[in-house]
C-alpha cells in the first residue's frame, strides 16, 4: 500500500472480519499511508463504528481518529502529512 489515504469498506463484514481487515491494512501500511479511511456505515447499527473507535483509539500505530461529516466513516490518521 502506497500513496496518501487507503480506503476501506466494511460494509456486509462482521466485527472480527472488519478487526482483521483492519489489521492487515494497518501492517502492510507503508510510509506513504497516512490515513486509512474506513467506510462502515450508520443505517445497519453502530457495532463495527464503536469497535473501531475502541480499539484503534488508543492502537500505537494511530496516531489520533478522525470523524468527519459523514457518520458512516472513521478515519484512522496514521502519520501527519
């Protein structure tokens, strides 16, 4: 993975599929990654959205979580660019 922003859609994924999904996006990430922007939707109910939300908040590869106007999407900002 190289360049800027990876995107991610965990739509239809449970929350051990979406934690390894995650994960190996996370380690193969190289230093041209700076967020990972993961698309997991509102309308379907908020398991995967709090699931990221705690268990990447506080990953040491992330750097901080960002939610931007789109409910259905968290971004994972790994490095500043």
């Amino acid at each position: 993975m190289t360049g800027g922003t990876v995107t991610l859609d965990l739509h239809g994924m449970n929350r051990v599929q979406a934690k390894a999904a995650i994960d190996a996006a996370l380690r193969r990430a190289g230093p041209g990654v700076y967020r990972l922007e993961l698309i997991h939707g509102y309308h379907g109910g908020s398991a995967l959205r709090d699931m990221i939300r705690e268990t990447y908040g506080r990953h040491p590869k992330v750097k901080r979580l960002e939610i931007g106007l789109n409910p259905g999407t968290t971004e994972l900002v790994l490095r500043e660019y």
